[in-house]
C-alpha cells in the first residue's frame, strides 16, 4: 500500500509537469573594440541617481546657475526638460546601475546626467547626453543563460516568464555603444497570459514606449480587432513614494488595406502628446514605397519619405524629410554572408559585416566616420 501510495503522487506530480515547459537556452559572445561610445554610469565610472526629489532639484538648479558641481555633467540643466521628464530618465538609470550591481549614490552632477539624458533624447534642447565619451581600446567578453517557462490552464489561457542570467562586458553593436559590465545576477523578465482576449504583459519598467522607445513600461495589452492589431502600453506606479509622477502612456495601431499597410503610434508623458503615422506599399515584389508624418510633443511636424529595393541580394534603401535630413543604406546578402553600408546627411556613416560560422557561431565587425569599431564572434547555445 505505501508503495502504491508513493507511485500515485509520483503520477500526479508528473501530470502537473506535463502541462508546462521550461527552455533552456544560452548565448556568449567575445571580441575587441575601440571608440564605442558609452555612458560612463553603466561602465561603473560614476553612480547614477536613484529618485529625485523636489529639494534635490531646487538645489540643483541653484548649483547650475552658478556652473559649480553640475559642471560635472557638462550642461546647464535650467535648459533641460521639466522635473518629470528627469524623474523618467533618473529612475530608469537607477533601475539599470542596480540590476548591474554597481553603486546608486545620488550626486549633483548625476542628477544633471540623467536631466541631459532625457532632455538628448527627447529633442526638447540642444544638448548631447552629459557624461557619454568613447571608450578606448578594450576587450569585451559576456556569457548567459536565459530560462523560458510555458504552459497553459485548464481553461486554455496560455503563460509564460523568462528569467535571465548575464555576465561580463557587453556592446551593442547596432548602436556602436559599449554596455558596459553586467552584473552577474538573475533577472525576472517579461509574465505574459494570452487568450482569446489578447495578451496581457508585465514587466517592470521593462516595457518599451510603443512610440520612441524612450520610456519604459510596466504592463501592456495587445489584441486583434477585425483587421487591425493594437497594443497600449502604461507606467502603472509612482516613483518611489513621489505619488506626481508622470504616468507614460503608449499606444499602436496597424493595418493593411489593398496592399497598404498603415501603423499609427503615438505616446502621452510629462512632455506632452507625441505621434506618428506610416505608411508602406510594395509597388511589385523588390520595390516599397515608404511615407510617414511624425510630430514630438512641442516640435514641428516631421514628414519623411523613402523607397526601398532588393534585388539579387542587393538592397537600396532611400529616406528623406522635410527638415533637411536623409539617409542612404545599403546592403549585400550571400548566404550566411551579409555587408551594410550607410551615410546620412552629415556624411556621418557607418559599415558593418556579419557571417553565419554555423553551429550557432557568426562572426560581426563594425566600422563608422567616428572612429569606432568592434569585431568579434557570437554563440548561441
């Protein structure tokens, strides 16, 4: 009977099992670089903030009308975007120097750092992100482990979440930036449950804005209406127990209609309403005819158009806007062989080249008219 027992709760448990999943899969990657550029808070050179408070600003904007300590951050942030927008990039700097264990302590001049930040990357003053430089001459090495857990209830609602292991010097190769060290620690992705009422996604501070990028998210909501797909992504909580901070809000829309796809994003923050809407047609099976008008919160309209074409492994790629700018790109496919080239309207330019090694292993260098470089190898597991 006790052994029957034992065999019973064996069956059970396994039964449960057999309802879910859980992958295991890993990457590496090693190589050298030079003049990448970098944020010197992720590189561990300097703490980054965590909240900023209203007395914190109030000093600091005192500090930089005499250009004292916030020199450090080579700006003067009375020109920087409102005190929400800094408690936007403060919070997410903090949330990324203490998932790479690196220290948090609040300073004057990291306070400016992630003002400047945000105030770069939203356009709203002409500025460059204080504290970022290049790197020199360097070599980077990362290894990790990602766990992808799956199943599925009874009454058919699909899950998942993904846990992550990572550690090492990284670099984003898109973008020509060093990443800096990881810190070696678990880290909780994205939850998501799925069903005929869309998906559901939670991730904290981990969602991207659906209209720049720029903002995280903690929760979003995807679902198909006839023929058009929408997602809404919003900042659920307060900074800390800051209860004005500014709840982001994101949203996207797409469609295709006799052969024209159509995707209308747009977002809401402290700054405003931002939106931008595309428009692509494939004139035959190698040409697209691209379109798109697109206004940032409290800047003009931008409108931009654009043609692509593949052809025997070539590609051209041609965009230009109402506001003096454009860009060129072009590419070259063989196999597991692929070479990028692109310029834009600052003869700013960049060249890159990959190659599949097989057995999970490609081969990326890089170049562009900054001096930067990177080559080196990458594996999947």
């Amino acid at each position: 009977m006790k052994k029957l027992l034992i065999a019973t709760t064996a069956l059970v448990a396994t039964a449960g099992m057999a309802s879910a999943d859980i992958t295991i899969t890993g990457h590496a990657a090693a190589g050298i670089h030079s003049g990448l550029d970098f944020k010197a808070a992720t590189a561990g050179k300097d703490a980054v903030v965590g909240v900023i408070t209203d007395a914190e600003v109030t000093t600091l904007d005192a500090m930089a009308s005499t250009n004292t300590s916030a020199a450090d951050a080579a700006v003067d942030i009375s020109a920087m975007t409102t005190l929400a927008n800094a408690r936007i990039a403060a919070q997410k700097l903090h949330d990324e120097t203490v998932a790479a264990g690196l220290d948090s302590t609040t300073t004057a001049a990291d306070l400016a750092f992630a003002k400047a930040e945000e105030a770069a990357a939203s356009g709203t003053a002409a500025v460059a992100a204080a504290g970022a430089t290049n790197s020199g001459d360097g070599v980077y090495s990362n290894a990790g482990v990602d766990f992808t857990m799956t199943g599925a209830t009874d009454n058919g609602i699909s899950f998942s979440a993904t846990v992550n292991i990572d550690a090492g010097e990284e670099i984003d190769a898109g973008d020509f930036e060093l990443d800096g060290a990881d810190g070696g620690t678990a880290g909780l992705g994205a939850v998501t449950m799925s069903g005929t009422f869309g998906t559901l996604t939670f991730d904290n501070a981990g969602i991207d804005n659906l209209y720049d990028d720029a903002t995280t998210h903690d929760v979003s909501y995807a679902t198909t209406v006839g023929s058009v797909a929408l997602t809404v992504g919003h900042s659920v909580g307060a900074v800390a127990a800051d209860t004005d901070f500014a709840k982001a809000t994101s949203f996207s829309a797409s469609t295709t209609q006799s052969g024209m796809a159509f995707t209308l994003t747009g977002s809401e923050t402290a700054s405003g309403t931002s939106a931008s809407l595309g428009m692509s047609y494939a004139l035959n099976d190698t040409v697209t005819i691209t379109a798109d008008t697109d206004q940032v919160a409290g800047a003009e309209s931008v409108q931009t158009i654009g043609a692509a074409t593949t052809l025997n492994g070539v590609s051209v790629s041609v965009e230009s806007a109402n506001n003096s700018t454009w860009d060129v790109d072009l590419g070259y496919t063989a196999g597991g062989f692929a070479l990028t080239y692109g310029v834009d309207e600052t003869d700013a330019w960049t060249a890159t080249a990959t190659s599949a090694l097989g057995g999970g292993a490609t081969f990326a260098a890089g170049v562009s008219s900054d001096n930067e470089m990177y080559a080196g190898v990458s594996f999947a597991f």
